[in-house]
C-alpha cells in the first residue's frame, strides 16, 4: 500500500482532515494502516474530478510550503 503512487495523496488527504478536526489522532493513525480506508480513497478520486484536483493541489501546496521551510 506504503508504495503506491496514491498514498502521498491520500497521507495529505488525511493530514488535511486532521487539521480541519475532522479526524481524532486515533482515527488518523487507523486510517494510515487501513487498506479498506485507502481503497475507498483511490475509488473517490477516480470518480470525483473535483476531489482529484483539490488533492492534487494540496499535495502541491504542502511540498512548497515543505521547501520554503527548508530554506529558512
């Protein structure tokens, strides 16, 4: 699971729901090791356009924000 090319995705998707407290600490470390969780992810953003690029655009956004903190 660890090594699909989705589970970036799906970590920030996770990371997200956490800051917005929709997830407990709990729940986001189940949600991490959860197969069912991370299939039924990769299954709403092959249906979902909309999820895909909001995904999409978060992961580009976290990994800017990631090298302008290394920068400092």
């Amino acid at each position: 699971m660890k090594n699909d090319k989705l589970y970036p995705l799906y970590i920030n998707f996770l990371d997200e729901r956490l800051k917005e407290g929709k997830l407990n600490k709990g729940s986001y470390s189940l949600m991490k090791m959860s197969r069912t969780n991370f299939e039924d992810f990769k299954i709403k953003l092959e249906k979902d356009d909309f999820f895909e690029g909001e995904q999409i655009k978060n992961l580009r956004d976290r990994k800017l924000d990631d090298i302008f903190d290394d920068l400092d």
